[in-house]
C-alpha cells in the first residue's frame, strides 16, 4: 500500500489570522494619535487676552471750564482742553436728586445733546474739529461739575 502522509495546511483547515505589520501599523498610530489628542486636550489652556486699541486713548491732562452761559434747556460754555480752546453749545435736561437723607435734596444735570462750534490752538487760529466720544464725555462731565460747583442750576 502506497500510503502518502497529507499535510495539513493551517490557512486552510483552522482559519487562524495572522497579526501582521499592516494591523500592527494601524493599531500603533491610532494608540498615537488618542494619547497626542489627550495629551492636548489636558495640557491646553487658553490664555484669554484683554482687546487693545492700536489708537491710543488718553484723558486730557489739562481740562476747565472757562466761560459758561445758561438758557431754560440749553447753554453755550468756552472749554479749554488740552491747550485747546473749545466753543460749544448744549443741551441739559435738570433732574431733582437726594443722597436718601431727608433734605439732601438737589438738582442735578444730564447733558442731552453736546456741539462743538469752533475749535482754536494755542495761538487762537481756527482748526478743524478734532473731537472723539472719549472727548465729549469728558467735556459733558466737565459741564455737569461747572454747573453743580458754581450752583447754576439753582437759578434756572
């Protein structure tokens, strides 16, 4: 009897997968990339920095109130700003205010509407109106503290 011996092939009878390179590839860059996006996730934190202008905003260093003039609702004032002389004119509306204490009792002003008519520099020549809302909040507080100082809404 002529026996041969059959070889048994694994690929074929048990269905055995190799682990080969190419799994191994993947299973080794997706284990890089979770541990790289956990790494980020804890070590990321996010500064929040303040806006800045580019423009610069200053307060003016030299500020008063030269001349005043008061209507029922309006008023035309000389403002010295900056070395800069200012002719405006306004609206002003009065409101009776207190500190809570019985007979604290005052009138207080709120600018409505504030125009600059003319500016002039230092030597008295006329010059554009150089004016920003920086400027006519300063210039409207001015106003309020000229009228309050010198009690000018008392009279009105």
């Amino acid at each position: 009897m002529n026996l041969k011996p059959t070889s048994i092939n694994p690929t074929v009878t048990h269905r055995v997968q190799r682990f080969g390179f190419m799994n191994f590839l993947k299973v080794s860059v997706f284990s890089a990339f979770l541990t790289g996006t956990l790494a980020l996730a804890l070590a990321y934190n996010p500064q929040f920095t303040e806006y800045k202008l580019s423009v610069p905003v200053h307060t003016p260093a030299q500020n008063a109130v030269a001349a005043m003039a008061l209507q029922e609702n309006t008023g035309t004032a000389v403002v010295r700003l900056d070395g800069f002389t200012l002719d405006v004119n306004f609206k002003y509306n009065t409101v009776e205010e207190d500190y809570g204490v019985p007979g604290s009792d005052f009138m207080n002003a709120e600018i409505l509407d504030l125009a600059v008519d003319q500016a002039y520099d230092n030597s008295g020549n006329k010059i554009s109106d150089f004016t920003d809302f920086n400027d006519h909040l300063t210039i409207n507080a001015m106003l309020v503290a000229h009228m309050l100082q010198n009690r000018m809404l008392e009279g009105v």
